[in-house]
C-alpha cells in the first residue's frame, strides 16, 4: 500500500508563488557568498629537510607539530637555512610557528616583525642545548598563542592579546596607553615549557632612547625595523 505524500510544502510553495504574482513582487536576489578566508603562514624547522626550514600556506588550521599533515594538506616548499634573513622576518598578519630545534628561535624568529604568532613547541629539542636565547625580541606584536608539547605541561596551550590599557611609565606612574609607532615585546622562551601561566607587563616610554637609558641591559635588536625612530613613543611588553 502506497503512503500518502505530504504535499504541505508543495501546496506552500504554489501559495507564495501565486502571491509574488498578484502583488508584483520579486524573490530577493540571493547574496552574494563571502569570499574564502586568506591562507595562513606556517613555519618549522624539519630535520628530512636537513635541517632547513619548511615554508608553507596552509587553507585550513593544521594540528600543531603536525609535520606531515602539513606536508599533505598545505602549499609547502625548503628554503635553506643559509639563505634565512638574518634581520629576522617582517610579516603583515598572523603566522605559525613549529619549533623542533632551538635554531629556528635564534636564527629566525628573534627580531621578526609579526602582529599574530602562534608558537609550538615541538618536543624537547625545542629547548635543548645549544639553548635558545633567553628572550625574543619581536616587533608589532598584537596577539600570541603557545603550545607546549612537553610531556606533564601545566599549560599545554594558551593565549595572550596585547590591547590597549592601562601602563606603567618608566618611573613607576600609571599612565594610558596611546598608540605607540614603536613597540618591542620580550618574550620570555620558557612560557614553552608550559609550566606556568602566561603573564604580560607593559612599559610605555617616551621614546626608545629613554627606555635604554633606563634599561641598559634589555637585549634590544641592532637593527630595529625601518619605521622605528629613537624620538618615537616606544611600548615594551615583557611577556612571560
């Protein structure tokens, strides 16, 4: 025995359609789909490669350390690791980094200019010796995020954003935060152990001469980018 078809929605669609005529109207157009998000930057140092680093733009978040997923799924290609910058990389937007050797932290990373990080530690050889540097100066930063592979991590992941808000001057007074052309963060390499949560203080000066002035010992790059001058305002975030 054959079921009865349910003819409500057909007898709706015949309703509106006849109305639409009576009164003139027309179906909106359809809108427009957006447009597909920008492939994102991944960084890693892969030791098949040897030892050089993989430069690939990947359509869709990759796992992180996931080397051959990255491989599989992303646009990737070896640039040698002689041929790096060595005045650090200068990024509009976000970028990734995988870390299996501390090379890639001293020889790349440090100094870079970049507004988005995100930074995997991918075993222990991240921080093995030959140690990298303590801190990494990095240029223009607005938001980072960790990942921690290390067995045991207390904070495997997480995350940070630099916005604007209160300050502290070099003399120790709370002051406001105007926007800043030259802004330097530190960032302490062991937040990759994920062993404590990440933490964030911001010293506003007055222009980047003061603040050496004050802090003789900062590890500030010798080359700062192009747009820094030692008259302008000059941000510092210690991040740790």
């Amino acid at each position: 025995m054959c079921r009865p078809r349910n003819t409500s929605l057909i007898h709706t669609s015949v309703l509106f359609l006849a109305l639409v005529a009576m009164v003139g109207m027309t179906p909106p157009p359809p809108r427009p789909l957006p447009p597909p998000p920008p492939n994102s930057t991944l960084l890693f140092d892969s030791a098949l490669h040897g030892n050089s680093l993989r430069n690939c733009s990947c359509a869709s978040e990759i796992q992180d350390c996931s080397d051959t997923l990255a491989n599989l799924l992303c646009s990737c290609r070896t640039v040698p690791r002689s041929s790096l910058p060595p005045a650090g990389l200068r990024m509009q937007g976000g970028l990734t980094v995988w870390v299996h050797d501390g090379w890639l932290l001293r020889e790349l990373l440090n100094g870079s200019t970049v507004q988005d990080l995100r930074l995997s530690a991918c075993g222990r050889a991240a921080l093995s010796p030959p140690f990298p540097p303590r801190y990494l100066a990095l240029f223009g930063l607005r938001s980072l995020r960790v990942f921690s592979s290390a067995p045991g991590a207390a904070h495997p992941e997480q995350a940070l954003t630099i916005s604007p808000g209160p300050t502290w001057d070099v003399s120790g007074a709370q002051v406001g935060m105007p926007p800043a052309p030259f802004h330097v963060s530190f960032l302490d390499v062991s937040v990759l152990n994920g062993r404590s949560s990440l933490k964030a203080y911001s010293v506003n000066s007055s222009s980047a001469a003061n603040l050496t002035q004050h802090f003789p010992h900062l590890p500030l790059p010798h080359a700062p980018p192009q747009h820094g001058h030692p008259q302008q305002a000059c941000l510092l975030t210690f991040i740790y």
